[in-house]
C-alpha cells in the first residue's frame, strides 16, 4: 500500500512532462547509441569505461521512455561489423549484457517491460546467449513497453536471412513467389510485427545510419545529435522527441 503511494508520488514530476509531450510520440524509437569511445578519451579514460557509462545511461533512456509512454524502444548495441574492434574491447562489449540484467531484471519485470532481442544471437559467446535466454524467460509473460536489443544486428544480413526464410517455404511448398508482398516480407524480418520506427536518433554528430533497421526505417524520421551517448539526458530526449511532433510526414503522399 505504502509502496504503492511512494510510487505514485515518486512518478508525479515525469507524469506532469508526459502531458506536455502527450498527442504524438513515436510508437517504435530507435537509438543508435554512439560516442561512447569519445566520451572516455575525452576524461582520458579506457574505452571500456564508456561503455560503463554508456549502459548506465541506456538505463535511464529505458526508464525514461517507459515514463513518457513510448510502447517499443530498439537499442544499438553491438553491430555484425563490431566483431572488428580489439578482441579486449569486444570482450568487454560482450559481458556487459550480464552485469546489464544482473541489476535491471527485477525493475524490468516490475515495469512489464518485454524485452526482446535482434540479430544473430547465436554467434554470441555462450555466456552473453546464456543471459539473452534468460532475460527472455523472465520478460516472456510482461505486457508493457518492448524494449529490443540489437545485438549482432547488422541490416543486410537481417535481409538475407528474410529472404531465406521467404525461400524456405517456396520450397516446402507453403507459399509461392506470387504471394510475395512488403507485409509478408516484413514478417520474415527480425522485428517481425512491430511496427516501423517513427523516429531513430544517433548521438555524437554522426550521420549515418551504419546498417541499422534499413529496411524498416524507409520512412524514419532522423534526428541527429553532437551530444555524446553517455550525455544524452532527458532533457536531449525530450527535445528529440519535441523536433519529432513538429515534423510532417506525408510518407510519399500531399498531407
Ligand atoms: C558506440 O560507441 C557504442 C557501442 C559500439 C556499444 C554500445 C553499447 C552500450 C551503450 C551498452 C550495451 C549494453 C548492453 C547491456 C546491451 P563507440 O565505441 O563507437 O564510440 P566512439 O565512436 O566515440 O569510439
């Protein structure tokens, strides 16, 4: 009962800015969370510890999301072409998953978030697959906001691997070339029945969308930011977010 009332109160300042923001937030935001190397070398720190700071902050960005009301958050988190980076800083990429879901689970599961993951999980190490599968089974049964993480995601091979699984029933004899559609298609993707993304932020000044959800982000809109990851705070969120609203979107039409 008490908890519940502390929790009320606690929630009061966020549910006054949700209103603020209310009418037209994105159903399906996309962070390409970048600068996290810059961010230590600036403090002349190791790599490694930006990337700390970088989860720390991928933290607050969920709860943050959960609080304005966005349904379902897509987090870059380590791309088919990060394989390329010093086997240490890979290494270190690779463990932070668990201390991730070692402290966040349970207010995970308390918010309801379902947490989802994209990309070929299965060239994972067996320690990062191992918390991958448990966070699933924890979330399974949540009704809240999704939260998917992009690990070994790259785009390309998402659409390969589509493309095969589209083929994969021509051959079994379940579906012909004829019925190929962009909604069927869209079904074979990763991201399967969630919805494009509205809205797909990077920070640290890069612009580029470095082989993330290119097929589902045909009609994104993008917004781009010099603030580096471990920075990005509500306040840069939120004006992200308020950018967005005042977009028009005609999607190829007039209005
Ligand atoms: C890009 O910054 C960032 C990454 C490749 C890793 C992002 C990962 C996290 C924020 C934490 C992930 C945690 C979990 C639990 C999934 P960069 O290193 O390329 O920065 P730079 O361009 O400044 O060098």
């Amino acid at each position: 009962m008490l908890n519940r009332l502390f929790a009320r109160i606690r929630k009061r300042p966020h549910e006054k800015e949700r209103f603020s923001l209310e009418g037209n937030l994105p159903a399906h935001l996309a962070i390409i969370m970048d600068g996290n190397g810059r961010w230590a070398n600036r403090r002349g720190l190791p790599r490694f510890a930006g990337h700390h700071a970088g989860m720390k902050r991928m933290r607050q960005v969920i709860r943050d999301c959960d609080e304005l009301g966005i349904p379902c958050l897509t987090l870059y988190a380590f791309s088919t072409e990060n394989w390329k980076r010093p086997q240490d800083e890979v290494e270190y990429l690779m463990r932070l998953p668990e201390e991730f879901f070692a402290s966040e689970i349970d207010e995970l599961v308390e918010r309801g978030v379902r947490v989802r993951f994209i990309g070929d999980t299965s060239k994972l190490p067996q320690h990062t697959q191992d918390i991958v599968h448990r966070t699933l089974e924890r979330t399974k049964d949540s009704n809240g906001m999704i939260v998917n993480f992009a690990l070994n995601y790259g785009g390309r091979a998402e659409i390969v691997s589509a493309a095969k699984s589209f083929a994969r029933e021509v051959a079994a004899g379940t579906a012909t070339w004829d019925d190929l559609t962009e909604e069927r298609f869209q079904q074979h993707l990763s991201t399967g029945s969630l919805p494009d993304p509205d809205l797909v932020i990077r920070t640290s000044g890069e612009m580029r969308l470095s082989n993330f959800l290119i097929w589902q982000a045909a009609y994104a809109e993008f917004w781009f930011t010099d603030v580096l990851w471990p920075d990005f705070t509500r306040d840069v969120l939120e004006q992200a977010l308020r950018e967005f609203q005042g977009r028009k979107r005609r999607f190829g039409g007039l209005k």
